[in-house]
C-alpha cells in the first residue's frame, strides 16, 4: 500500500476538501460533478482522475477566493500523496442580482395568494442572468420532488405549478396597475 500514488484517493479527499470549505460560508456552494477514473479497472490503482468543480457564491469575491483555496488544496493534497496536479478554468461567472423591486413584487403577489414562499438565491446560471443586464428581472422557483432539478428526475406537482401561475398572474396585474419594476 505504501507504494501507491492513488489519483481516486486524492480527489476523494479534494471533494472533501471543497465541501469543508463550501460549508464555511451559507451562500456558497461547491460541487464535484463528474469523476473520471482512469484506467477505471477494478483491480488496478486508478492513476489518473480528472475531475469538474463548480463553485458558486452570491460574493464574487468570496467565491474566486474560495476557488483559490481549493486549488491550494489540490496542491497540498497531491503533494502529500506524491503526484501531480494540473488545472484550468471552464468558465469564470459573477453572480448577477436581480432586481429587489422584482422580486418584492413577486413577494407580494404570493403573500396576496397564501403561497407560502422563501427568498433565496439561486446558484444556477439561468438566462434571467442575461436579460437582467437589459430590464427588470426575477425568478419565481416551483418546489421539485427530492430537490432535484435540471434533470431527468425533476418533477413538479401540477397544484404547485398553478399556484405559481397563479402567483405570475397577480405579479403581473400589479405592473400592468402600476408597481413600481
């Protein structure tokens, strides 16, 4: 065992790095999506892994630091365990804010129907990110089975989609009346 220079072991503990780190912060979010084992073979010390990390946070800032810190760890951690590391950046994406009028509009709309709701942010890249930068923009989010979303599990129940119609409709009809957007 102490021959080994196991990729899949280090990447397990970079996971679980970037989890321990994730959680330091309640707007942060760090997700290893994807693993890919090579040689992949049941009785062979996997050699190699190359693995996606998505990291988001509403603080821009925080969250290339934490993007930063992460990759010191991958550092560290191959280093201990004896082997390379490489890395390179997808994509780099600020968070975008959507517009607080918006958004107490849609409040209101749903305290006016006895929706019950929460506002929180949503992490995801979503086109309203880039019709944002042109008019007012909110996002109003249906309740999915097991949390799961943007994926072929997703399923919304039927009466949760028409209150959130229902909701789009008020929140309309207060505009068209004159709410300020």
């Amino acid at each position: 065992m102490w021959l080994r220079r196991d990729a899949l072991a280090a990447a397990s503990e970079l996971v679980l790095a970037a989890e321990r780190r994730a959680r330091m912060h309640a707007t942060t979010v760090a997700t290893v999506g994807r693993l890919d084992v090579g040689p992949n073979s049941l009785t062979t010390v996997p050699g190699q892994v190359v693995l996606t990390l998505d990291v988001r946070d509403i603080d821009s800032e925080r969250q290339r630091e934490l993007c930063e810190s992460i990759l010191d760890d991958a550092v560290r951690i191959a280093s201990g365990r004896e082997i390379t590391v490489s890395a390179r950046r997808l994509s780099d994406q600020s968070p975008v804010v959507l517009h607080g009028t918006v958004q107490a509009v849609l409040a209101s709309a749903a305290t006016h129907n006895q929706t019950p709701f929460i506002t929180m942010p949503s992490g995801a890249s979503h086109d309203a990110a880039h019709i944002a930068k042109h008019v007012p923009t909110g996002m109003l989010f249906i309740p999915c089975r097991q949390g799961v979303s943007h994926a072929p599990e997703e399923h919304a129940e039927p009466a949760r989609i028409a209150e959130a119609v229902d909701v789009l409709l008020h929140a309309f009809r207060a505009i068209d009346a004159g709410a300020e957007v």
